[in-house]
C-alpha cells in the first residue's frame, strides 16, 4: 500500500512541478480552472504523503483511499469541465469572473501566488500534444490517479499489514 501512496505523491508532485514549468518557463498563465485542478493534485498529494508517513492499518488505508478519490473525482470535474470550454469557448466567459476574484482572494493565493492565483484565460489553448490539450492529460492523470484511490479504498483484505 505504501508504494501506491508513494506513486500518488510523485505523480501529483511532478503534474505540479510541471505546472511551474508551464506557467513560469513557457509563459502560459494558469485561469481559474487550472488553479482548481492544482487545488485538487495538492489536496491528492499532500494526502497520499500524510498516508505514506502514517503507514495506516486496512482501515485507515480505506479512510485515506476515500479522500484520496474524494479529491481525484473532484479534480476529473474540473478538468472535465475545463477541456469542454476549450471545445465551446462560446458557451461560457472565463477572463475575470467571480471564480477568479474567490480563487485569488484566498489566503494560498497571496502565500504563493506563483502556483495559485489565477490570472489566464481558460479557452485559450496554448499547448497541445498527441492533439491533447493541458485539461485532457489532466481529466487523464485524474482518472488514473483515482483508479489507484479506489483500489486502495476496496481492495485491503488481499494485503498483509505488516506494523514495525
């Protein structure tokens, strides 16, 4: 179990070390969506290090697997909802709106607002790969990294807990 709370750190730890690279290297400014999603890989990160350090029984690791898919499908919504805007621009007004001015009056936002204060527009699209823009990978990290919650929430009665 530790290894899979182990993976969820590093990945969630390299999605947003890759957002830093993104934003401060390539210049693309994150919107309010892109902010939620980040809110939603730290919530998922810092979880899974609080399980890896905790080292919880079968029970704990259900508790740990519930937050940590709490938080994965939390994310999938945004990220969802994100990729569709950038489908249909028409549909919805990013720019400055009231998620903006919430996500940018919070505490994190003046703490670090280097990661948290969304500044961007979320129709733009200003980096692709394999014809997938930055919400698709995430809506797919999101995914997976939920699969693995779930597992870990459902399947403790096939691991041995060794306490030491």
């Amino acid at each position: 179990m530790r290894l899979l709370f182990l993976l969820i750190f590093l990945s969630c730890t390299f999605l947003l070390g890759y957002a830093q690279y993104l934003q401060h290297v390539e210049g693309l400014l994150p919107c309010p969506l892109c902010v939620a999603q980040r809110l939603a890989y730290w919530m998922l990160g810092l979880t899974a290090c609080l399980a890896l350090l905790h080292n919880p029984t079968p029970i704990g690791c259900r508790i740990y697997g519930f937050f940590l898919t709490l938080f994965a499908f939390t994310g999938a919504i945004v990220a969802a909802r994100h990729a569709w805007l950038i489908r249909y621009p028409e549909s919805f007004e990013c720019g400055i709106s009231p998620e903006e001015l919430f996500l940018n009056a919070l505490p994190f936002a003046e703490w670090w607002p280097g990661m948290f204060e969304a500044n961007g527009d979320c129709a733009n699209v200003e980096w692709e790969f394999l014809a997938l823009k930055i919400p698709d990978w995430s809506l797919i990290a999101f995914i997976g990294l939920g699969i693995l919650a779930i597992y870990m929430a459902l399947a403790q009665k096939q691991f041995i807990h060794p306490r030491g």
